[in-house]
C-alpha cells in the first residue's frame, strides 16, 4: 500500500519533488562511477552497497511519491521528474536482474540505458 497518498496537501511541494529528482539523480550518476570504476565486473557489483536492487526499492519509493505530487499539481515538471524517476528504477531493477542472472552483456546495455535516462535537463 502507498503511503504517500495520505500526506496532507500542504506538505506537498514543488520543491520536495525538485529535491527529491536531483538526489535520484546524484545516487545514480554515484552508482554509475563507482560501476565504472570497477569495469562493471558482475561479482564486485553483487557486493555493493548499497546494491542495485536496492538502489531500485529506494527509486520505486520516491517514484510513488513523485507521482503523487504529478497527481495533485498540474505542474507538468513534476510529472516528468516522476516518469523519469519510475524509469530510472524500472532500468536499475532490470540492471538487478541481470546482475543475479550474472548477464555481463546485458549490464553494460542497461547501464549505458540509465547513463542516458539520467542525462535530462533539471527543472528550474
């Protein structure tokens, strides 16, 4: 059950979603250098911590959020930081997967998918 729905409206901000998108940002550009840095070899990538599945839990999470946000405003900004967020999570779950599957091939085609979903201009 999504917990955020029961959030009163005066909570709910444009700049908690704008704040919220950026740290989604920054923890998945994080993820993606440190990935690098260890040539994305599937055994140290199994041993990160935090690891992609739950870097994507934490993404599924502030997506639910953002759309809330998406929902109650007509802020088309925010409905496009919670469609890139749910994107974001949906590619670090299956970067999750393929991880388990021990899927070289398909790691490196997903992380280069999530370097470039991340590569979007930031709503000002």
């Amino acid at each position: 059950m999504n917990n955020f729905t029961a959030l009163p409206k005066y909570q709910i901000q444009d700049d908690n979603a704008q704040d919220l998108y950026l740290r989604v940002l920054s923890f998945t550009n994080i993820f993606i250098r440190q990935s690098k840095l260890i040539s994305l070899n599937i055994e140290q990538l199994k041993t990160m911590t935090p690891n992609a599945k739950e870097l994507a839990q934490i993404m599924d999470s502030i997506a639910d959020y953002l759309q809330v946000l998406a929902k109650d405003e007509t802020s088309y900004e925010n409905q496009q930081m919670a469609l890139n967020v749910a994107q974001c999570s949906l590619i670090m779950s299956r970067i999750s997967n393929a991880i388990r599957d021990d899927d070289q091939i398909k790691v490196t085609e997903l992380m280069r998918e999530l370097e470039s979903q991340t590569n979007v201009p930031v709503p000002v």
